[in-house]
C-alpha cells in the first residue's frame, strides 16, 4: 500500500478577515510506503497536524491531491471516503476521542463495527489492550481513565483492524517513558509487518524507531 501527496498546501483565512490568508502548509510532496515508518518532528504550530489531517482524508488541501494506491481519496464522495478511511487508514488523532457511553472495550472495537456485520473481534481488541497496559479496565468508561490511559486506548482503536496506513498525531503525548516505549515498539512492528506508518511528533525519541526522519517548520517540509 502507498500514500501519496503531490503538491499539497492548506491556506486558512485569517480571522475577521476576507482576503487574506494564512498558509499553514506550503507545498509539498510526500510518500509512504508498505513497511516503512516516517518521523515528521517540528514545533508546535509548524504545519505537523494540518499535513497529517490532510493525509488522512479530513481535511481538505488548498492545492494538490492526496492517492491511496493511485486513488485521489478527495475526488471521492463524503461516504466512499470514509469507508475508505474506515477500511485502510488507522488514525491517532490529537486529543480525547472516546465515546463516554461505550467501554473501554466498546471503543476500540468500533473500527470493526462502522460498516461490518460480521462479529466483532473481541479477542483481538482485548489483546491490544493488554499489550499496552490497559487489559485491568477494559470494562471501564473512558472517565475512569487518566490522559496517558485514553491516549494507549486511541492506539489499540487505530490498530484494530491492523490497516495498511497508520498516521499517529503526538501517540506518545502525556505519557511516561515505559510507555512511550511501548506505543513507538508496537508502531514499528506494524511497519515491520507491511503497515505504512507516519507519527507526527515534537519529541526526539521517535526518531531512533524511524525508517526516515522529516522536519516541519514554517509549514515547510525538509529532510
């Protein structure tokens, strides 16, 4: 599997404000292939998020075109894209995304059960869990978790259905370094096992886990 940008950029309109904008992203090519995981490290406010969010089909670029196997995932209608979205990519969105109704349980499975009739893989969810620390409250809702919790539990949600694109926005945001361990060991496995994986991060310690290491500044990408 491989993601493609080619010549992608966002503009957002300054607010208050009818012809000027700002360009969070300038234009860039990127490419992300089967078994290999990309590091994008940058400060905070440099265009990381926006790229990712871009790539995962969210957000809609200024310019260019984004293709999963040749396929430009915004020529797509609203429905075939997240299908799309819930069939090949795996997403570590920024911040808490938990449905508080559901289980810990509940909502890493909910990748499996959007557009699926078949039973949902409960073994498998439940595994994932315990491999990042979190099989003791499976049971529980999302409240009951600390931030490091709820971010271990959007990783297990993501890498459910073991899809062929992982994008991690700040995986290891909140968390200690036994478990920033954790979470980047299992992201390179996934490489390792064909995934094409990318973390958007502003700590260091991903890039010793990274097949190519890439910086954002400006909005401006750079090896």
């Amino acid at each position: 599997m491989k993601l493609t940008a080619s010549g992608i950029k966002k503009d957002f309109p300054r607010a208050g404000k009818t012809s000027n904008f700002f360009t969070a992203v300038q234009p860039l090519d990127i490419e992300l292939s089967s078994g290999r995981l990309t590091v994008v490290s940058g400060r905070s406010g440099s265009g990381k998020s926006t790229l990712l969010n871009m790539l995962a089909g969210l957000l809609t670029p200024s310019a260019g075109s984004v293709c999963l196997d040749g396929t430009d995932i915004y020529a797509l209608s609203d429905g075939a894209l997240s299908r799309l979205r819930n069939a090949s990519l795996g997403l570590i969105p920024q911040g808490n995304t938990a449905l508080n109704s559901l289980s810990v349980l509940e909502n890493t499975l909910l990748p499996s059960v959007l557009y699926s009739k078949c039973a949902p893989p409960y073994e498998t969810a439940a595994s994932l869990l315990g491999q990042l620390g979190l099989g003791s409250v499976k049971d529980e809702k999302p409240s009951a978790l600390s931030g490091g919790e709820l971010r271990r539990m959007s990783v297990a949600r993501a890498l459910l259905t073991r899809p062929g694109v992982i994008l991690a926005d700040e995986p290891t945001a909140g968390l200690d370094d036994e478990n920033t361990l954790l979470v980047l060991s299992l992201l390179r496995r996934y490489a390792d096992d064909g995934a094409c994986v990318l973390i958007v991060t502003h700590e260091d310690e991903a890039g010793r886990f990274a097949d190519e290491q890439l910086t954002m500044n400006g909005g401006m990408l750079s090896r």
